[in-house]
C-alpha cells in the first residue's frame, strides 16, 4: 500500500472517549514506578498554602525532564490524578496510559476535546488535573513561553490553582543529554489561585500570577544550592542550545566533547564547571585575552533569541531545507512517509512533498502556533521538529547540517510575539 493511502486509512487516535479515574488497583504501581527513583535523588516537598486544599483541583507542573510525572505522583500521594500527555508517550502502552488516567493531547494544537476531558475529570470525577503547560522539557533550564489562554481554562474550571515548580530535574537529564547525574532534587507545591480570587481576576492577571509562579533557572539553583555534578561528559550536547558563538557569531560550528564547548570557526573554548557555570579557556584567534561572554548558560540562550529576534523584526529569518518525514496518526507507532521540504519563515511553516507520485503539502499559519516542539537525537534518528494538526503528528527531521531546530523553536515564538504584537498596534 503507498504511503499516502496507508496515512489515509490508518485509524486515528480517539480523542472523543473520556477520560477514566485511575483504576484503584493501578495506583500502587504508579507509587511503586515513582517512589524508588525520587528517594534516590532525596526529593524535599516545600508546600506553601497547601493547607486544606483537597481534590479536585489543576495542578500546573513546570516541566524538566522524565522524573517530572515521579516526582509529580509522589507529591499528591495519596491522591489520584489525570495527566495530559503528548501522543508520543501513548505508543505501545494505550491501555496502560488510559487505565492510569491520562489524556491524550497532540502539542500546540487547539483541542476542545482536551478542555472537555479536564473539566470532566475536575467536575465529575472531582480528582486532580496535572498539565504540565511549557508543553516540552526546558531547553535552556528556564521557564518556557506559557499560553495566553491558561487564564481562560482557569477562569472557566472555577477550582483551586496549585504550581508544582520542580527543581534539579533538568540538571540531572538535560533534554540535550540524558545521562542522569544523580543530583538532589526539590519540589514546591503552592496553591497559587483560589476560585474566589479567580472570579475577581481578569483573564491577564491570572496569566500574570501563573508565570511569576513558573519562574525557575535551574543553573542558578545549582549554584545557590551548590550542588556539584562532576560527571566528565556534562557539557556533551550543550552545543544542541548554545548553537550560535557569541565571539564571531557563527552559527552550527558548534561542538562539545566532555567538559567542553567549542566553535569550529574561531577555535574558541569554553569550559562547563562543576556548579554548571561557563569560563572561556581558549581565546578565539583574533582575541588578545580570554573573555566569558556568558559565564550564566541561560543568558548565551538568550542572546541567541535576540540574534533571532532582530532577524524575525528584519525580515531576514528564513529556513528552507530538506527533511526527512514520519507520521504518527495513532499510538501504534510512527509511519514513513519520505523526503520533503520545510520552509519557516514570516509566513509559518509549510511542509511540501512528494511520497510514492503523490504531492503532500501542510501549512501551519504563525498565528496558530505560538511554540513548537523540537527534540533532540530523538530516538537516535536526529534532531526533530513535530508539528501537528487535530488528527495527525509529522516528525521532522532536518537533512542538513546548516539548521538548528533551537533556532527554529526560538523563531516559531518570536514570530508569533511579533505578528501578535503588530495585530495589536493595527486594532488600534
């Protein structure tokens, strides 16, 4: 069967059946799966105004890691939840995912069904509702852009508002390289909102509260906390964010090996410290001195959001290159569909091909993403941009090595700030 019709007669995932509470004989085994792994990494549980809040409420998780959902289960013990999980995480384990209690979601797609699902479980079942709303692990071990329309859900759902604001996960598996290090971990538990404060707050105040709330950097907790991670490999996949050189601003000349990170254009080094700090140990050839222009990883991130801001602002951002392209329309795994063209710029995303003589094009208007997903060596096949519509996910794998997909992810948000922002002025 060609491709294309396979892609056509493929069922989808249902997303129309509700959502089960967690079958009671299940809930030893998500304590079981959670418990052994955050002793080892000596979870500390700091809850602020959690004193009688009980079920049902929304639990809004930051998102870091694998350990996010252990940590998470060990936090509301004994009580049961719902998550809402990525499609992804359904593949091989549908019933097991179901019978737990969690809700498939397709990323940074406008999904009424999911809406439906949590109040469901909020005002019927009347148990927890976790949402871990950055939609992807942390790149850089801060916050991500969060939706403008969290404070509609909330407003709409009338129930208690709790931050689960989670700290060390991403120092122990850093979505550019998953080796665990085996760091302590924290976690703080603050009831944030309550329905009676929500029903006296506009819409952009609660969005407001949530993101003070949200607010981490996990290099800056390392430091604080000194917590040592001495692992030799612990810069190796750094180069995946830090993609761009702030010495001679070359991009995708990037390279880490061990403890280091450095540009394969002007040579420079730098070195990641035990307490995760940055310090230059090689100057470039046409430096004099050495000279840490971010010695904070974070900040070398965000001056690659600028560098991509003023391109964006310019008109100057444009991609236009060859991928590769797999489907996954349900939980039973992914689909080839071949070689394809992705394109991002001012107008969105537009996927174009031709699989078996038979042409494919999908488009993804700015305005109808305001971030994507992106990961990295996903499953050993490379770095991958997924993009999705209601009823199927594409997988996309970039063929060529001038392309980072950091800077795709940085320029799907700043785009989408910019086109909103211009929206805005026009209005009035």
């Amino acid at each position: 069967m060609k491709v294309m019709d396979r892609l056509r007669n493929t069922p989808r995932y249902d997303m129309d059946r509700p959502p089960r509470r967690q079958m009671n004989i299940l809930r030893p085994l998500t304590w079981l799966l959670s418990y052994p792994e955050v002793w080892l990494h000596k979870l500390k549980i700091n809850k602020v105004g959690m004193d009688g809040i009980k079920p049902p409420f929304l639990l809004l998780c930051t998102h870091h890691a694998f350990i996010d959902f252990k940590v998470t289960t060990a936090t509301l013990f004994p009580n049961r939840a719902n998550y809402v999980v990525a499609i992804d995480g359904f593949i091989g384990r549908e019933w097991l995912l179901r019978s737990v209690g969690c809700i498939c979601k397709r990323k940074f797609t406008n999904d009424l069904n999911t809406v439906r699902h949590i109040k469901k479980v909020l005002h019927d079942q009347k148990d927890v509702l976790a949402l871990y709303p950055e939609a992807r692990y942390s790149l850089a071990g801060t916050t991500a852009v969060l939706p403008a329309s969290l404070g509609k859900i909330v407003r709409m759902l009338k129930v208690p508002v709790v931050v689960l604001n989670m700290h060390g996960h991403y120092l122990n598996s850093p979505c550019w390289n998953l080796k665990k290090r085996g760091n302590r971990i924290e976690a703080d538990m603050t009831c944030i909102l309550t329905p009676e404060k929500i029903e006296k707050m506009p819409v952009s105040n609660i969005n407001h509260v949530i993101r003070e709330a949200f607010e981490y950097d996990e290099f800056r907790w390392q430091k604080e906390h000194n917590i040592v991670i001495d692992y030799p490999k612990r810069a190796e996949g750094l180069h995946k964010v830090l993609y761009q050189c702030p010495h001679c601003l070359t991009e995708y000349k990037m390279e880490t090996s061990g403890a280091l990170l450095k540009c394969g254009n002007c040579h420079k080094e730098w070195e990641m410290g035990v307490l995760g700090d940055l310090k230059a140990v090689r100057p470039a050839h046409d430096e004099q001195s050495l000279h840490t222009e971010f010695p904070h990883i974070p900040d070398w991130y965000e001056f690659e959001r600028l560098q991509v801001r003023d391109q964006v602002e310019r008109g100057t951002y444009r991609y236009e290159i060859p991928v590769y392209v797999e489907a996954l329309p349900n939980a039973r795994g992914y689909i080839p569909m071949g070689n394809a063209t992705l394109t991002h710029d001012a107008g969105g995303f537009v996927l174009e091909g031709v699989f078996e003589n038979e042409g494919f094009r999908l488009e993804k208007p700015v305005l109808s993403m305001y971030s994507c997903h992106i990961e990295y060596e996903y499953f050993g096949k490379g770095d991958c941009i997924d993009l999705s519509t209601l009823d199927d996910t594409y997988y996309i794998y970039p063929k060529t090595p001038m392309c980072s997909v950091t800077k795709i992810a940085l320029a799907t948000e700043e785009l989408f700030d910019n086109l909103a922002k211009m929206s805005l002025r026009a209005e009035a």
